[in-house]
C-alpha cells in the first residue's frame, strides 16, 4: 500500500507543477497581448489586470 501512496504522492506534485506553470505562462501571455485576466467569482464575471496579478503562484 505504501508504494501506491507514494506514486500518489508523485504525481499530486507533478500536477501541482503544471498547474504553477500553467499559471505563470497564462500571465505571460495576458500581459504580452495586453488583454484582461477574466475569471468569475460569486457569479460574478470580473476582468483583472494582468500587469496587477502575481507571476507565481502555489498550491497546496
């Protein structure tokens, strides 16, 4: 059971990496053709600045 956790464990960190890079090449990409970050929050649509947004993220 424990090597099952382990590859669990492998791949929870793999994919919590693309999701970083997935996120600072998003910013990169806004910012190079000036266009707002749109996202929804409450039900809301709001439209972000990218230059504003942080580089990087993490998750947990």
């Amino acid at each position: 059971m424990k090597d099952r956790e382990k590859e669990l464990a492998e791949q929870r960190k793999k994919i919590i990496k693309g999701l970083e890079l997935a996120y600072q090449k998003l910013i990169e990409f806004k910012k190079s053709k000036n266009s707002p970050l749109v996202i929804s929050k409450d039900g809301k649509v709001i439209k972000l600045d990218p230059f504003k947004a942080k580089p990087t993220v993490k998750y947990k």
